[in-house]
C-alpha cells in the first residue's frame, strides 16, 4: 500500500479516537478545548466554539450553575499564568456567550 494511504488512515484514526476521547472527558475537562492555546481567548476560533457549545451542554445536563463553570473557567486562565484583566475580560464573554447561545437569563 501507498505511504500517502497509511498515512491518511493514520491521521483518520487518530481524528478518531481523539473525538472518542473527548466525549469520554467530563465538562470540566473541556474548558482547556474552548480557549486558544496561545492567547487563552474563549471561543476565538470556530473549534474552540464548537468545543465551548459542547462543554456547556455537558455540564448543564449535570445541573451546574453558570457561576460555577465560569469560576472554572477562571481557574483554568489562573493555571496558565493569564493576568486579572484578561480573565475579567474572558469572564464577560464566557458570560455573553451563555446568554446569547444557551438562552439563560442573567
């Protein structure tokens, strides 16, 4: 068989199973899929949204309060060294997004 073919059913299955892996990982371990990796902004590229979406769903089917996801959210910026001005900005948006996408009220 063809390099190029190992290849591709390599990095198919790879895609495979990490998506297997993640919907293994409770909400929690989500929050780091829903920020970039570099400048630690939620849901700064359509992934990390998509990932954001999924988290939320995962940990409102567990009945847990929005305070309490955004102060994991913050927990997890305080873990990456990120300073108190970008996670007050990253809270408000963590914020907005659940208003605007998951319908809660303020």
């Amino acid at each position: 068989m063809c390099t190029f073919l190992l290849a591709w059913r390599a990095y198919v299955s790879h895609g495979q199973r990490k998506k297997m892996e993640e919907e293994k990982m409770n909400w929690k371990e989500k929050i780091s899929g829903c920020f970039g990796d570099e400048d630690l902004i939620f849901g700064g590229h359509q992934f990390d949204l998509e990932r954001a979406m999924e988290m939320f769903k995962e940990a409102l089917k567990e009945d847990v309060k929005l305070d309490d996801i955004v102060k994991e959210c913050k927990n997890y910026l305080k873990s990456k060294k990120a300073n108190k001005i970008h996670i007050k900005e990253q809270e408000t948006v963590i914020r907005e997004f659940c208003y605007r996408n998951l319908k809660l009220e303020e």
